[in-house]
C-alpha cells in the first residue's frame, strides 16, 4: 500500500468516529499543553530573574553582619553569634586589603514620611557621598549629597512622585519619623527612575529609597553607638573576586573574633538562584509528561478497541494483498498522525494558556521554540511507541479467521 492511500484511509476512520478520536487524543492534548506552560512558566521565571540581576553590579561585593546562607551550605549546628557591629575602623580595614578600590559604608531603616499633612513608608539609608559614586550618576533632579551636607536628603522617584498626591521636588521639606524621633529635611535631589526589582524583601526597590549622610542618619536614629549595618566593596579586577573576599573576612577576623559576619556578591546569589530556577523549570515539565504517559495508556486502550473492532476489516485487506508490514504500518501511522494533530491543538492551547498567565496573573512567562518543539516530539513518541503493541496485534491476525469474524 502506498502512503498516500494509508493518509486517506485513516483521514475516513477518524471522520467516521470523531468523537472516539477526540477522546484518545484528549491525554495527549492535554499532556503537550501542560509542557508548553510548565516549560513557559520555567523559562520566563528564568528570565524574569536574570533581567532583574543585569540592573545589579555582579562583581560588587556586599559585606554585611550575621551570616548570609543563599541556597545552598551546610546548615550549622553551632551555638549562633552575635552578628558583627561595624564601624569606621571596619572601613579601614577594608580598605587597606589588596584589590579594594572603594568601600562604601550604608545603613538602612524604615521611616514614615510626613508631606503636606500626609504620612507615608519609605525607606531610608545613611551613605558617604564622596564614595557613592554609583548614585551620583542616578540623579535627576538636582544635586547629589555632600559630606557637608547635614539634614539634607535625595529621595527616590516613587518617593517624589507616587507617595503624595503632590510631587516632591528640590527645595521641599519633608519630616522623618523614626520610632519616637523625627527630623526635618529639604530635599536637594530626586533620583531617576530605577527598573524594579524584588529582590530585597518587600520595600526595598530603589524608586521606594532615600539616602542622608550618616551624620544625619546617627542623629535621626538617636543611637549613642552607631553601627554602619553593610559595605559595598568595589573591586580593581573582578577575576579576583573570590581571594578578595577571602582577605576581607581574615581582615575582620581582628576584630570580630565572636562575631558573625559573611561577604558574597549578587553573583553568588544569581548562579544559586539559576540553578534552583533550572530544577523547578525541568521539574514542572515532568509534571507535563506524567499527564502525556496517562494519555499514551489511553491511546494504546483505544487502539486495541479498534483492532478489536475492525478485524473483518483487516482481513479483507490481507486477502486483497496488504501485507503484515502493510497492516503494521497502516496502525503506526495511523497513531502517528493522531500524535501530530493533538500535539498540535496541545501546543496552541499551551500558547495561548502561558499568554493568559502572563498577561492575567502577572506571572512572567517566556515561550521558546524548544518548549514547543519538546512538547511535538514527547507527543508524538508517546503516542507512536502506544500504537506499537496494537499495530502488531493487527498485522499478526490470521485473514482467514478474520473474514469469519463477525
């Protein structure tokens, strides 16, 4: 038998029993749909995070109190220690240590902000501005900080904007609370608008920020011991980035023998984030194939009814000549094609489905050829390796006793 004549002999069995066809391919649309959308949810949770860590400085380190454990160590079952205080003496340490070119001491707190009779949160960080240099370059309005600078302050474009019903600008005033204390400011600069970002916890986005020195920060906090709560290290050669952390934290030794303290960069926190990423992705892709291994078992059920059902068929197609291989592969295809068609509709629905997420949900989701190309081939293997056991089946019957079978 030719192929053609094959295409056009399983083109009328599916029209002379649609509903059947529809059920059998109904696990493997449903299979192949579930793939595309695990795959699409996995990819863009991929690529919402590596967009969200190109805004960063990789290679700047972060040297914070405590210890910082992301996704990954041993867990310790020591006695906990106190989290290090870090002070001007830390900053020249550091600083001292090879390969360091900048060390930018900040510490952050929450704060009301009280505009116009009006209160709102925001965030807040005392910095050096002579070793900000990253921020100078962010303002939009205005005038960056001086370390003369006493009750002065750079606000954040979501303070300035988005906070009050009026638009802070240089030259207004604002009033700080802190707990029991407050503070009046005249705003000096506004940042430019930074993308978002999530990580951080909630509130920490850069638009939400606002920076003072950190004389004016001692003061708004009203602490007699002024502890600087991380440094931003600024490396000469990048390469290098692992020995120099090294050398920060024998540097601190000296001076935090009890204490706790860690150093990482954002790359640290990007390759275990990516990894983690890169299981849940595969993972919710399994998931897909558990349902396309469900609707294989399904089609090999159907495609057994079907020998069952058409075997006066398969004899009068041995006695006018087919061949057991003829009889074989008429099955295969036939699996084949309804594997095609349902991979598919599967992988429509799987389109239009991860748009709707992404769209609706505000789930990120990213649809890529191999997603799709995944999807056709598990379709289309599973339903050909479920059509095999039935094909043999058919192309093993006896044409004699199949013309007797009623």
């Amino acid at each position: 038998m030719k192929i053609s004549d094959m295409l056009e002999f399983i083109a009328v069995g599916f029209k002379a029993d649609r509903f059947k066809t529809l059920m059998s391919s109904l696990g493997i649309i449903i299979g192949v749909m579930a793939i595309v959308v695990m795959l699409s949810v996995g990819e863009g949770l991929y690529s919402g995070v590596s967009s969200q860590f190109s805004t960063l400085n990789l290679d700047v380190i972060r040297v914070i109190p405590g210890t910082f454990n992301f996704g990954g160590g041993q867990p310790s079952f020591r006695t906990p220690q106190e989290p290090a205080k870090f002070n001007d003496k830390d900053t020249k340490a550091i600083e001292n240590v090879v390969g360091v070119t900048n060390v930018a001491p900040e510490t952050s707190a929450n704060v009301v902000v009280h505009f116009r009779d009006k209160n709102a949160s925001a965030g807040i960080t005392g910095v050096e501005p002579k070793k900000e240099n990253d921020l100078k370059g962010k303002v939009g309005l205005g005038r960056f900080l001086t370390d003369s600078d006493y009750k002065s302050i750079i606000i954040g474009s979501s303070v300035s904007q988005s906070l009050f019903r009026m638009m802070i600008t240089p030259g207004n005033k604002i009033r700080l609370y802190y707990q029991d204390r407050y503070m009046d400011f005249t705003v000096v600069g506004v940042l430019k608008e930074q993308q978002q970002t999530s990580f951080g916890g909630p509130g920490s986005s850069q638009n939400n920020q606002m920076y003072v020195t950190h004389k004016a920060m001692k003061e708004l906090m009203g602490r007699e011991n002024y502890y600087y709560g991380s440094f931003q290290v600024t490396v000469d050669d990048p390469a290098e980035i692992d020995n120099i952390i090294a050398r920060i934290k024998s540097v601190l030794l000296r001076y935090h023998k009890n204490e706790a303290y860690d150093a990482t960069t954002a790359r640290d926190m990007l390759s275990s984030l990516m990894s983690i990423l890169s299981m849940i992705k595969y993972a919710l892709a399994g998931i897909g194939a558990i349902s396309l291994v469900v609707g294989g078992i399904g089609i090999a059920n159907v495609m057994m009814l079907t020998v069952k059902e058409r075997i006066r068929e398969i004899g009068v197609m041995k006695a006018l000549g087919a061949t057991t291989r003829d009889i074989r592969m008429q099955y295969l295809l036939e699996a084949g094609v309804l594997g095609v068609v349902s991979s598919v509709i599967g992988i429509v629905m799987g389109v239009v489905i991860s748009l709707a997420i992404g769209t609706l949900a505000g789930l990120p989701s990213a649809i890529t050829p191999q997603s799709i190309l995944l999807g056709i081939l598990f379709g289309v293997l599973t339903t050909t390796v479920a059509g095999v056991y039935p094909a043999n089946k058919a192309a093993q019957l006896d044409p004699i006793e199949a013309l007797r079978a009623e």
